[in-house]
C-alpha cells in the first residue's frame, strides 16, 4: 500500500484533503495556459466516434433545447462535438485557463472560472460532464458538489477520469488525483439518486484496460 499517496490526498478517514490555495491554483492556470500551445498533446477536437464522447452523449440523452455545462472543457472537443450534433442546445464551457477558451467553438458559451466555485445558481442546467478533468480540482469534494450544486433535479451528470488503481501509468503534475470507482461513487451518492460506474476504453471494441472509469449519475 502506498501510504505516502494515501495521506497526501487524506485518504484516510478523519484526514483533510489538499486545499486549493491562490498560488496552486495559479500554478494550475499557468500551466494549463501554456499547454494550449500544444495542440497535439491538447486538441481542440476529439473524433466523435470516440467511446468517452459516444457514453457521455447517450448518458445525457436528447439535448434538444437543453442547457448543458462542461466542466474544465479545455478547447472545448467535446462541447464541439455535441453542438454539431445538436444545434439547438445551450452548451457552455467552464475553464481555468482563458489560453484555452480561446480555441472554443462558435456557438458554445465560454466561462472562465474554477470547478470549485461555479459562476452559476442552483440547478442552472439540465445536464454535466466532466472529462479528464476533474483530477486537476485538488478539492475534489467541494467540486463533485458544485457539479451537482448546478444541475436541476432529474438532471444528468457524467464523469470520465483515470482509475487510481492504475496510478503511475502516465507522468502526472503533482496536484493531479486520480480516483477509485467506489470513491468517486461515493462523492456523487451524496447529492444524485443514482449513480454507475464502468470501464471504459477509447474504442467500443477495444476491451478496457483499467485506465478510464465513466461514473453516470442522475440527481
């Protein structure tokens, strides 16, 4: 067991988190805004075949008319994708990093902010999802919270991030959390009335290897 992981992030029971103080939160913003300049590592567009992109879509169901949040969009890939599927949704993308939102669509509404204190009142949107980015809110309760803070009851919500069972596999910032399927469970039990979770892989007919957990939730 890596005890030096575990109480780094409180994962102990009783033990606090990690907080997001002014500077790590501007360490986080500077390296997100340097990163936009890498569009092979960052891309603003994602192939909409992609399983990630395909499972979130059908969790959210029809977006006719819906007002949908991505949170921690980046250049917006995702939100791209789903504004081309359907026109007539409202989708907004909340980032750290202006750099970033500056490579969002037309037509999706760009929002500069933190996941840990979401610029909107209660139950604003009719659905969100989170992509890989979730491990970057170093105060991952207080953000799983907001998330659902600003989802309407019956809304949806879906969160796709790297299992912690598979910690080590790629080279991390040292804020970056990834987290177990019952932990993030968890965190969503305590505001949604249904949650799942599955492995996931980039391809429908590729078998996951363990990377990528989807959590789906229903508030």
């Amino acid at each position: 067991m890596n005890w030096k992981r575990i109480l780094r992030w409180g994962g102990l029971p009783g033990l606090p988190g990690p907080t997001l103080t002014p500077g790590l939160r501007a360490r986080i913003r500077a390296s997100f805004d340097d990163a936009a300049r890498d569009e092979e590592n960052f891309p603003s567009t994602i192939d909409s075949r992609i399983w990630h992109v395909r499972i979130v879509r059908e969790h959210l169901g029809d977006l006719r008319g819906k007002r949908v949040l991505d949170v921690g969009c980046g250049k917006g890939r995702f939100a791209r994708v789903f504004k081309e599927q359907e026109p007539e949704a409202e989708i907004w993308g909340l980032d750290i990093s202006h750099a970033m939102l500056r490579f969002v669509p037309h037509g999706v509404h760009p929002c500069a902010g933190s996941m840990t204190e979401l610029p909107f009142a209660d139950a604003s949107f009719d659905g969100a999802y989170a992509t890989e980015s979730l491990e970057h809110a170093v105060e991952i309760g207080k953000a799983v919270s907001e998330i659902c803070r600003v989802v309407r009851p019956g809304g949806r919500i879906a969160i796709i991030d790297k299992n912690a069972a598979q910690w080590g596999r790629l080279r991390t910032p040292e804020w970056e959390k990834w987290f177990t399927r019952k932990e993030l469970q968890r965190l969503l039990g305590r505001h949604c009335r249904l949650v799942e979770s599955r492995f996931v892989s980039y391809w429908e007919d590729v078998e996951p290897d363990g990377l990528f957990l989807a959590w789906l939730a229903t508030k």
